[in-house]
C-alpha cells in the first residue's frame, strides 16, 4: 500500500475528530475516514446515514454522492474520484476574468437549485433543539420563505467537494457534515462564498439580506460547536459583507497578536505551575524519604543500644571464666538515606509477554525454519557476580531456541573458573583455553563452537533483557535482514538503568565516525565466516572491526528500535570510563585506517573530539571547481558580509561566486554588488527580477550560470567561521554514493540553529539540536560527528552539479518559498544516494534577516499549501518516521529527549 495522503482534523472538537488517508493499492486508488478518538464514533457513524440521505435526494440529478465502498465501525472507505474540483474549475475562470469568475459561481449556485429538492423555510416547523444547539437561538422566523433544502442538508458543498469527472458527471466527495435539518440554501450558499476572493463573493453578498443572521449562525456553528477555542474561525473566516480587505486583515493581525500574547502569558504560567508542581512533588518524595529514613534509623538505634545491653551482660557472666572476652556483635549497616539512591528521568521496565506477543513466540518456536542463536561470550577473570547475572539473562530469554558458546581465556581468578565449572546445562558450551588469547581470539574460539545460524555478542558482565532474541528474531523473519541491532541502555552494580542509546537506523558515515552499533548486535554465521570472523590483531576494537567489514558485504541491516541490551558500567570498563583502555582508541583508529585501505579510500583517519569518535578525511580529488550561488533582495550590509567572509576565510580557492538580485531595489544594493565583484574576479552578479520564488531563483542560477562541477547553495545571511569549511563539505560532495551535505550552523548568539532535519519533527520536520550551545556534545556526541541525516537545509548546502540537474533540481511549482530544500533532499534520498552532515563546515546563520517570517495571512495561507505538498509527495517518510531519528525520541522538541510515552507504547 502507497500512502499519498494524510490528515487528522486534531483541532476539532474531540467529537468530530476524524483522521483522512488517500491510499493506494493493486486494487486501484481510495479514501479512508477514521475517527480519532472514541467520542467522535457518533459523528463517524452519521457519514452512512448522510450517504443514504443525499443518495435518495439526489437520485434525479446530475449530482450524486461518493458511493461507500467498505464501511465498519473503524473505517469507512470511498474510491478515489478522478477528475476536476469545482476549486480547479473557479480558479481558472478567476484567471482569465472577474466576470467569467461570476458566471461561473452563479451557475455553481443555479446547480445547487437544480440538484437538490427544495421547499420554503418555515422556522416555526424546522427550527428545533438540533438546529439550535448547532447555530445558536435567533430570530430565525426573518428567514420565512427562503428556499431551503428539504429535510437533509450538507453543510460543505464548497467547491473542493464536487468533482467534474470525464462524463460530466458531479461527484460530492465530502459529506460529513450533513444533518438531518432544512437550512436555506442561502446560507450554505453564503459559506461557499467565504472561501472565495472578496471581489467576487461581494458580487453576492451584496444582494444578501440576512448576512448579519448568517454570521452570527456560522460562529456559532464553528467557534463554540464545532472548533477547540475558536480556532478554526480565527483562522479562516475573516470575511466579512461590506468590510475593506485591508481592516479585514489589521483585525486578524491584531487577533493573532492577542494569541500570541495570550499564549505567552499561558506557556509562563504553565512553566510556573510546572515547577511548582515539581518542587511540590520533589518535597512529598523528601518527606517519605525523611519518614522512611527516620524510621529505620530509629530501629538502627534500638538494635544498637539492645545489642550494647546484650553485650555488657556476656562479658559480665563470662568475664570471671574467659579473660579478654569480646561479645560478637551481629552485622546491620547504617541505613542510608533514600534520596542518595533515587534515579531520576529514564527507568527501563521489564517488558511483559503480552498475549499478542506469546501467540508470536509460539508461533516462532513452532518454526521448521526457526533459527538457533549462538550467543558468543569469552569469560576472563570477571567477578563471579556479574558472569552469573549476564548467564541468567540468557536463561530468562523468551525466545528458548539458543546456545550459549563460553570461551574461559586461561583466566586466573579461581571463583571465575569455579563458576564456570557449576554450571550445569546442556545449552550452554564450555571450552578452557590453555593460552590467552585475548578477546578476539577467545571470541573466534566461541563462534567455532557455534552451531546455530545466527550469532549474537555478549560480554560477560553485561546482561539481555529477556525480549532481545525475541524481537532479534521476530525482525529477522520480518525483514529477512544478513545484520540486525538494537538500542541499549547502560546497568550499574545495583542494577539501575540509565543513559538510553536510542540509535539511527543504519548509517554508515556515523559508523565511520563512531561504533555506534555496539549492542546488541545478531548477524548471519555465513556473513561472520564469509569475512573471516574477528580480526585477532585488534582485541579491544575486534566487534568495531568486524561490523565495518560486514557492512562492506551487506547493506541488509535492520535496526530495532528498543532496549534489548544492558552494557555494565563498572571500574575499569569502557562503558564507565572512555579513557579505561587507553589501547582500545589506539586500535579503533588503526581499524579505521585499515578499512580505508581495504575500500580503496584515498584518505586519512584523525581523532575526534572525543574519546573513542574520529574524523575520517577524504583527499580531494583533482581540485574541482564549486560554484557557489547566493540569491538576495537588497540587504548590502548582509551581501557584503556573506561575499567578504567568503573570500577572506575560505582556504580552498577554486571556486566561483554567483550572486542573483531578486527584485533588488536599493541604489546601494547595486553599489555593493559592482564593488565587490571589483574585488575578487571569481565574484560576478546577475539580475533575475521575477516574483520571489527561491526554488526558480536557483535553478535559473544554476543551469544559466554555474560553471562548477559542484554546486553550493548559500544563504545572504550566512557568515563564515571556518577557513576549510568547502573542503569539509567537498570532500563528502565529491564521493559518488552521497548526495546533499549540509554544514554546522549558528545562531550570531552561538546556540545551534542547524545540524541536519529530522523528518517528522514538530508534524513536518525540523532543525536537529535547535538552540544547544555551540559547546555541547548533543546526544551521544551527535553534534560532532560526520553521520547521514534524511535532508539539509539550502542556507549551506552541496551537492554534485550532475545530480542537481538529474533530478531537475529544486521543486519550483510546489515549494516556491518553503520546503524546497528538504523535497530536494528527499527526493535524493529516495534516489538511493545518502544525504550527510558535517559539523566540520561551520557558519553563522543570521536566520531570516533577509526575508523575515511567514506572518501575513498570505504568507501563512502558501506556506500551509506547501506544508500540505510536502505530505502529499512524502507522506510515506513521514508517516513511518526519519530513518536517523530514533521514534523513542521526542517529536515535540530539537534536542533528542527520550520520550517516555513513546518508549512505553514501543515496549
């Protein structure tokens, strides 16, 4: 199924909240309507009845109802109805003339009359409590002898609802709102003409006598029925008779910044009562902690004292009879207070087996094909308390089909290996070296002993949570994947768990940059055979090597996005402390370097900014040319600080500066543009004076002017911070699998404002890590590692000339201002070559200085339509979620917070 189209009507009244999906199938092309909530069952259910209604009312008309296909309590289904919408059909009458406009509305009305049966409006008979409930108590006796629909009227009988098909037939696509009441055909006539630019609906509306009535019925209807707080009124019905457009939008203008203030004072008050509440939570826990602590250092107490009474009557009874004697004293420890213990934020659960879940497993199990995973653990010297937690893990497994292969690697703490020798279970393997062979070595002597068809690590202080092999193997049947890993999460000694990894899907620039695989990690025996399993030469680092080695022969990884895996953070291991083994970074570096032998990488491997993360760079290869296109309008002073810091800071020099005046009107503008082409001859500027459309402005300057073989799209309102920054983004541009990359960039206050988009955030997509210090690490390092993201902003943005024109570059019919650069990155995408982030291009970003807000109701009405193309063209990736953004995490914020509702719900 290919998803085309998706909406949920969330700012509805609960009661009408119902969710629309435009799909497609080998059976053809459909509509489905679902209610969104439980109390909106009643009106979904009123959807048939309207069918049948107007179904038999129109029966001798040209006009008809979407015939219902499928129809359930969850669901109901329509086909997709080809042809044009009255709206198309308006707007091309609008284009060519205001009189062929209102001809075409007068015949739309005249249609109206001819489809429907109509008899005269009588309140005293028609007006009862439903008409009232939903349009107020009014005079309505003004509007006697109306024409009126007769008995069932449909409320929207807008424009976009009726469809002209290849026949001439017309289809009413949307009924939704049909009651079962006589409502003039005036008013619903009068809703129509709200919609419709004001020179053409006063051509109506003039005539009217009763649009006083009717706009006290549709506020009623909208802002206190039908609408949450009014909204859907504020935000569109503006219109009112005899009022001049320009007072029409003042009014909203001064509503909207009532809003905005009102919803300031709320948000601070919210943050109030919020702390408030915190602090009063977080003093309650005190006082339980203070009551719980008080109560067990009063029974410390009284043993303390009972235990000295006990003692001084021993020593006095046997004192004459044993010299020196001491009265044992029985062991109880001081309590300590509960808020030294208390974790705070992320608490793993124990997943539970639902029935769903056993009637999987079972089926699993049942299997012919069910696989046996062989879980490899080497063993050296680990105290007996942890081996026997990471053991019982795999005990606990629900998915039962297992062996567990352990490798002792000659260890010398004698409980290690008197452990090893208790255990007493026919699936679980035991070989004792004779020599040490370090944990690569000990890991290929276990994997040896394997005999199931996937394999799976584990250390052996770490533990499974008892779901891993379940969903390792549910997910393998599911995708029949060579590689699956999951998320983890890290256990202390008391067995709290903390610090969730929630990982990307699989990105193989951040696998570069880091081991962010880690665990748990179950891949095919034949893979881990077909690359010669661990590379002994690079114990410490050997699983790092190895997942490197085994993407070079599969990309049929899958990631499972749940906690599967407990790394144990105690002294001396990496999970606690990066700098533990110093060897193990030594090694990571040298398995890197290795691998770009391997892959024939002309390039070299630098530590990162941190512990355990790296740069690998790529050599340029034969100096090409970048062209570096800058669109504006006006703002000298901006123009000029782009095109200086360009040419001052920029080390790589084979580049070339097109600037493109977009209706510039400015004297100054111009003679800033000839004295800084005077400069440097790389900078020309042209003229490209049409209505400001930024997607056409690039093409134009691209395919007219670009000489590059790459091109880098640049914002006027971008400064440079790093001298090598085209060589960051070159470098990546320049290898054939990767297509856009985008640069690391900054608010003039240095907070992030850019470090690629995540597709879903905030309903759309949005900025990763907007706002986070320029000095912060973001999650797990993220700010700092070169990693692929789904899209990049075109403030900064690279990408091979060739590509650009493959895929016609940007959209300049559907996104002419907004959404531009992430449709072209997801059209990219889409095409198989992997979009990336650099954090090693920086700039400032002096964010919308230029052009300023979408705040104008114009402004506001294209970038909604462009929003709603961007669902329409993409709905697919935004329906299941960016493959570099973890669902665990948050979609209401920037900054990658673990979203406790979501990680319950993924459970």
């Amino acid at each position: 199924m290919k998803i085309f189209y998706v909406k949920n009507n969330s700012e509805r009244n609960p009661a009408f909240q119902l969710k629309t999906v435009i799909y497609s199938d080998k059976e053809g092309k459909f509509v489905k309507k679902e209610p969104l909530c439980q109390e909106a069952g009643e009106h979904f259910n009123g959807i048939a009845r309207a069918h049948d209604a107007l179904k038999k009312l129109l029966a001798n008309s040209s006009m008809e109802p979407v015939p219902i296909i499928h129809s359930s309590e969850q669901a109901i289904v329509f086909p997709f109805v080809e042809g044009e919408s009255f709206q198309s059909l308006f707007d091309k009458a609008y284009q060519t003339s205001l009189d062929h406009a209102v001809t075409f509305v007068s015949d739309y009305f005249n249609l109206l009359k001819a489809s429907f049966p109509l008899e005269p409006f009588c309140a005293e008979q028609m007006v009862d409590e439903q008409f009232k409930k939903l349009f107020g108590e009014y005079d309505y006796a003004r509007l006697d002898g109306l024409e009126a629909f007769k008995e069932t009227t449909n409320l929207d009988l807008i424009l976009p609802n009726l469809i002209q098909t290849e026949n001439n037939r017309i289809v009413l696509i949307d009924y939704e709102w049909t009651f079962p009441l006589s409502l003039p055909l005036e008013y619903i006539f009068y809703r129509t003409l709200l919609l419709l630019p004001a020179e053409v609906s006063e051509k109506f509306l003039s005539n009217m006598d009763h649009l006083d009535l009717f706009e006290k019925m549709e506020r009623h209807f909208i802002d206190r029925y039908v609408m949450k707080d009014g909204f859907y009124f504020y935000k569109y019905n503006y219109i009112k008779a005899n009022v001049p457009v320009t007072e029409l939008l003042d009014a909203k203008e001064r509503h909207i910044d009532e809003l905005k203030a009102s919803a300031k004072e709320n948000l601070r008050v919210a943050n109030e009562m919020h702390k408030v509440a915190e602090r009063l939570g977080e003093e309650l826990q005190e006082t339980g902690d203070d009551l719980t602590y008080a109560r067990q250092m009063v029974a410390y107490r009284d043993w303390q004292l009972e235990n000295a009474r006990l003692s001084n009557r021993i020593k006095r009874l046997v004192a004459k009879l044993i010299p020196f004697y001491r009265a044992p004293v029985s062991e109880m420890q001081e309590p300590v207070h509960p808020a030294k213990k208390r974790k705070k934020g992320y608490r793993y659960r124990t997943p539970e087996l639902t029935p769903q879940k056993k009637e999987l497993l079972e089926s699993l199990l049942k299997s012919k094909d069910a696989p046996t995973i062989s879980i490899l653990m080497p063993v050296y010297n680990v105290d007996p308390k942890w081996l026997h937690n990471a053991i019982e893990s795999v005990k606990k497994q629900w998915y039962t089909k297992w062996e567990l292969c352990i490798v002792d690697d000659k260890s010398t703490n004698e409980a290690t290996l008197e452990y090893l020798r208790s255990l007493d279970d026919p699936r679980i393997k035991i070989k004792f070296s004779d020599v040490n062979k370090n944990i690569a070595g000990a890991s290929n002597d276990a994997a040896r002993m394997a005999t199931g068809a996937y394999i799976t690590l584990l250390d052996n202080d770490d533990e499974l949570t008892p779901d891993a092999l379940f969903e390792a193997v549910k997910t393998l049947y599911e995708t029949d994947a060579d590689f699956v890993y999951s998320d983890e999460d890290f256990i202390d000694t008391e067995g709290h768990c903390s610090n969730p990894h929630f990982k990307p899907d699989f990105s193989p620039d951040l696998l570069l940059s880091h081991n962010y695989i880690t665990h748990l990690a179950c891949f095919k025996k034949s893979l881990f055979d077909e690359v010669g399993g661990f590379d002994e030469r690079f114990s410490g680092s050997q699983d790092y090597d190895l997942f490197l080695r085994m993407s070079e022969k599969t990309d049929n990884i899958h990631h499972i996005p749940k906690v599967l895996y407990h790394w144990r953070t105690i002294e001396g291991s990496t999970s606690a402390d990066s700098k533990a083994k110093p060897e193990a970074l030594k090694i990571s570096k040298q398995v890197l370097e290795e691998t770009l032998k391997r892959r024939g990488i002309d390039g070299w491997v630098e530590y990162g900014n941190i512990d355990h993360y790296f740069r690998v760079r790529y050599t340029i290869q034969n100096n090409p040319k970048v062209s570096i296109v800058i669109p504006f309008k006006d703002k000298p002073e901006l123009l000029r600080m782009c095109v200086t810091s360009v040419l001052e800071k920029s080390t790589y020099e084979n580049y070339e500066i097109i600037g493109i005046s977009n209706n510039s009107e400015e004297e100054t503008t111009f003679k800033t543009m000839k004295e800084l082409a005077a400069l440097d001859g790389r900078v020309t500027f042209y003229e490209y004076n049409v209505p400001f459309n930024y997607a056409q402005i690039n093409n134009y300057a691209v395919n007219t002017y670009a000489k590059g073989e790459h091109i880098l799209l640049l914002n006027n309102d971008i400064e440079v911070i790093t001298s090598d920054w085209i060589e960051a983004m070159l470098e990546h541009s320049q290898r054939p699998e990767i297509g856009c990359v985008g640069a690391k960039l900054y608010y003039p206050d240095d907070t992030v404002q850019h470090a690629g988009i995540i597709i879903g955030l905030g309903g759309y997509a949005g900025h990763s890590h907007k706002h986070l210090p320029r000095e912060s690490l973001g999650y797990f390092n993220r700010l700092n590692a070169v990693q692929n993201v789904t899209a990049v902003t075109a403030a900064c943005l690279m990408v091979k000339t060739a590509l650009y024109k493959e895929v016609n570059g940007m959209d300049e019919v559907k996104f002419k201002v907004a959404y531009n650069d992430v449709d072209f990155c997801l059209r990219i995408h889409k095409k198989g070559y992997r979009n990336l982030f650099t954090p090693y291009a920086e700039l400032y970003h002096h964010e919308s200085v230029s052009r300023g807000y979408e705040t104008t109701p114009e402004k506001m009405a294209r970038f909604q339509k462009e929003k709603d193309a961007l669902y329409e063209r993409h709905g697919d990736l935004l329906q299941q979620g960016d493959p570099f953004y973890n669902p665990n995490l948050t979609h209401d914020k920037e900054d990658f917070t673990p979203c406790l509702r979501r990680i319950e719900q993924n459970r």
